[in-house]
C-alpha cells in the first residue's frame, strides 16, 4: 500500500481530517463502505485523480475480518458505477503492492488488465515499492456501455 497503517486514533482522525478538507477541495471522492445488513462502517474507499496517469484511481481498505467475501468487489462496482454515470469517466487506474494479490483481483474481476510493473514510492515518500498498475482494456474496456453492461451483474 502506498499509505501507512495507521499507528493510532490520533493518525486516524487527522487522516479522516484531510480526507474531508481535500474533498472540498479537489474534488476527491472518498466513501465509508458499510455493510448493507447492519450499518456497521467496515471500510473506506473511491476514486482520487492519479496526476501522473490523468487517470481516476481506484483505492480501497476493509476489516480484515470481512476479507474474501466480495465485498470490496461489490462496492468497487459501485464506486465505478459512480464515476460512469456521474462523472463521465470511463477509463480507470489502479495499483497494488506485488505481493498484495487480493489487491490485483479487486480490479481485474471487472476487467482491468496488468498494465505493468512500477517502482514508486510510499505517499510519504519515507519508502520504496514494488507494484503492479492495472487499467480497462484499451478500445471496448473503456466506453460507456461496457461499464453500464458490467453494471448490470455482478463482477464475480
Ligand atoms: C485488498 C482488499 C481491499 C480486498 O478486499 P476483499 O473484500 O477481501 O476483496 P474481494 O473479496 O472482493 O476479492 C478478493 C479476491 O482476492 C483473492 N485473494 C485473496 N487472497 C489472495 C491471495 N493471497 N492470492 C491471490 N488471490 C487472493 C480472493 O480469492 C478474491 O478473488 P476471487 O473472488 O477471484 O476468489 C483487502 O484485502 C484489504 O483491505 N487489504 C488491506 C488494504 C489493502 O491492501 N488495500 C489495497 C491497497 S492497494
């Protein structure tokens, strides 16, 4: 991951500070994931624009004790679904550490494919990480009707 874990209640508000003021401010779209049957908050995750691939990208973080159920397919689903039909975008970005591969399944279920391997550096700079970029398929993969054709099933 390119953030840290957070080390704290103190990290996690100042974070969810940023995460208020940055949406006011560069229209970043960010959302707690909730499970439908409880309202319990399991989550957070959205869209931020990757300057460098002009591209919006996919990021997401859930409990781990809700790991391996489809649920952060499904609410990438809808975060996409978001951003087809709101924002009007169609082309997508995401990345994963090489040795998260549940990462790489969250995209790749929709249809992203493995666009390369990328040494970058952690959010604050402080370290060095391998990962795996992914976006749509270039020509169909990219259009409007195949995100609204994906939205009408379910990925997996
Ligand atoms: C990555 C993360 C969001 C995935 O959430 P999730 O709700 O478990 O995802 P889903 O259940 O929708 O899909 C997980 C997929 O990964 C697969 N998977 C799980 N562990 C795996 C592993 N070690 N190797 C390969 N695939 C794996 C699952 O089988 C599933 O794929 P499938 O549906 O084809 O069987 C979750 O693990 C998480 O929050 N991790 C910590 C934060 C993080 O890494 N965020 C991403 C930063 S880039």
């Amino acid at each position: 991951m390119r953030w840290n874990v957070h080390r704290s209640v103190a990290e996690t508000k100042e974070w969810l500070s940023e995460e208020e003021a940055g949406a006011a401010k560069d229209g970043r779209c960010v959302w707690g994931f909730a499970l439908k049957e409880t309202g319990r908050l399991i989550g957070s995750g959205g869209l931020i624009l990757n300057e460098d691939r002009q591209m919006f990208e996919l990021g997401y973080c859930i409990m781990k004790e809700y790991w391996n159920r489809g649920l952060t397919t499904g609410a990438a689903q809808v975060v996409i679904g978001f951003a087809v039909q709101r924002l009007g975008a169609y082309v997508f970005y995401a990345h994963r550490d090489k040795d998260n591969a549940a990462s790489g399944r969250v995209p790749e279920k929709p249809g992203f494919i493995l666009l390369g391997n990328i040494d970058c550096q952690s959010l604050d700079g402080k370290r060095n990480i391998q990962g795996c970029e992914y976006t749509p398929q270039p020509g169909q993969g990219r259009t409007k009707a195949h995100w609204l054709r994906l939205q009408r099933q379910p990925y997996y």
